[in-house]
C-alpha cells in the first residue's frame, strides 16, 4: 500500500475504533464502581 491509502485507511477505521474504544472504557468503569457498591454492601 503506498501512504495515501494507508491514510485514507487509517482516517476511515480510526473514527470506529476510537469510538467502541471509549464505550468498552465506560462500561468497564460503570463495572468496576457496581462491583465495589456491592462488595461494600456485603
């Protein structure tokens, strides 16, 4: 592959990434504060 359509392949598949990136950080997080009310809870 020659750089413009690296480019052109890296602008296309970074925009997803980036965002299921960030709602597997958000859902790791809201797991992570569930688990601690709850082992608090106990």
């Amino acid at each position: 592959m020659d750089a413009v359509a690296l480019k052109t392949a890296r602008l296309n598949f970074e925009p997803g990434w980036n965002r299921w990136n960030l709602v597997r950080t958000l859902l790791a997080d809201l797991a992570s504060v569930l688990f601690m009310i709850l082992l608090f809870r106990l």
